[in-house]
C-alpha cells in the first residue's frame, strides 16, 4: 500500500524535475490544491497552477527537511522553496510582477492527504509577505 510519504516524495520529485506527467499521477482526478494563492481543483488546474509557478521561478527547488507521515494519513512536511525570479508572476487581484531576477527562499509547510494512492487533498502554506518582500514588493503606506 502506497503511503501519503511515499505520495509527497514523488510530488517533490515532480516539481524538482519538472515532470508534469509524473505530478498529474500523484493528485486524483478531482484533488483539491489549497495554497497562499487561492484553491485549484481538479488536475487541470493543480497542473496549471504549478506550470505558471516554474514559469516565473524556472529554477524552482523544493527541499523537504522535515516530513511526517505513519501508518495512518495524512503528510506532513516542512520545506524550503528556492528559486529565481525569472518569468511573470501572478498577483492577488490580477496584476502581474514581471521578472526581477531576484532569489527566494520561503520556508513553507503542508499536509496531504490521499486516497487509492492519490493526493485527494493537498495544503500548502508559506508567508507571502516573506515572498513579496523578497521580490522587492513593499506595502503601501497608510496614513494614520
């Protein structure tokens, strides 16, 4: 029996080696993908989501240091994320971040869970301030 480890592992695998046909076997035909960004469902989307995020960032590495996961689900894991800004990257409310040329590390964390072998559910969180600041964003100043 296959294991929500075993699952996120091939997940990372995926991503680091921009294999999108082996990440679409990891998710369930209608799996739920919740992230800082918003929630995708369903493969299409999910692949959708993580094709524009190796577009802007085509560097991207996912480096797991701390995954949790027993006999029972879900999987935990703790990861850092680092890239370089290199292509557009969407923003909340619809504007676009052209490439800075800037790096990123973001220390993330998520939790999966699957059923038959395949993601159903998949959360990831990361401080999108620690991102945004780290492409140079800033906030716009308010006034008292």
């Amino acid at each position: 029996m296959v294991t929500a480890r075993e699952v996120k592992d091939r997940v990372f695998k995926a991503l680091n080696d921009h294999d999108f046909d082996a990440l679409l076997e990891c998710f369930a035909p209608d799996a739920v993908y919740v992230n800082p960004v918003g929630v995708t469902e369903g493969r299409e989307q999910i692949v959708w989501y993580f094709d524009h995020l190796l577009k802007a960032f085509p560097d991207l590495h996912l480096t797991p240091w701390q995954l949790i996961a027993g006999d029972s689900e879900p999987a935990v894991v703790e990861y850092t994320m680092t890239g370089t800004h290199l292509g557009p990257l969407l923003l909340p409310g619809g504007s676009v971040l052209e490439a800075t040329g800037r790096r990123i590390t973001i220390r993330a964390a998520g939790i999966a869970s699957i059923e038959n072998g395949q993601i159903i559910t998949d959360r990831d969180y990361y401080d999108q301030l620690e991102l945004y600041s780290q492409l140079g964003l800033c906030l716009p100043e308010t006034v008292a």
